[in-house]
C-alpha cells in the first residue's frame, strides 16, 4: 500500500537480511507503480547494526532514515537483565553510538577538498 499512495514506509527493526529483502520489495512495488525510490523515505533498521559498516549498509539497501536504540547493545553486558539499564546508562549509550557510529558517517559523506 506505502508503494500505490505513501511517499515513505517506516518499519521496525530487523536483522539487516531480512530488512534488505524487505526494502529490495519495497523498490520492487514503487517500480511497479511507477514510483521512485530515491525520493521514497524509508524509516526502519537493522537490529543487528552495530558498526559504522552495518549502518553504511543499510544505508546502500536504502534506509534512508534509521532507528535506533543504542543501549540495546549495552543489554548484552551481564550486568544488566531485561531492558533494566539505568537512565544516565542509556544517556552514554547515546554519546558513544554519537562518537562511533554518527560522527563517522558525517565524516565518511564529507565531501573532499
């Protein structure tokens, strides 16, 4: 239906394979309904994305706008059970994810001199 009246999708996140497959449909339907995909938005993730590669790679399947919830990843740590990570934990899950994953891809898309 996104691809016939919508000018974006949002999803919700999956592993990256499952999530190319999706999109890889997605630009299937906007074809069919003579639609273009690069000026469809897509909002949805990798569960799975945890590296500056990951992101880089949704990107190139056509994620063009990503979710995120950085402190997942610090849930592996068995100091924490469930989604129990305190406020100030999640906070420095967001300024690292910022430092390694955000601050990279700006500096990876500048254009050079």
């Amino acid at each position: 239906m996104a691809a016939e009246v919508a000018d974006g999708w949002c999803g919700v996140p999956v592993p990256m394979e499952e999530m190319a497959k999706i999109v890889g449909r997605l630009h299937e339907l906007l074809e069919e309904n003579g639609k273009s995909s690069t000026t469809f938005r897509v909002n949805a993730g990798g569960i799975d994305a945890t590296t500056l590669e990951d992101f880089e790679r949704l990107e190139e399947i056509g994620i063009t706008d990503c979710i995120v919830m950085p402190w997942m990843q610090d849930l592996s740590d068995a100091s924490h059970e469930g989604l129990e990570l305190s406020l100030n934990g999640r906070i420095e899950s967001i300024h690292r994810f910022g430092e390694e994953i955000i601050s990279r891809m700006d500096s990876a898309q500048a254009p050079s001199a």
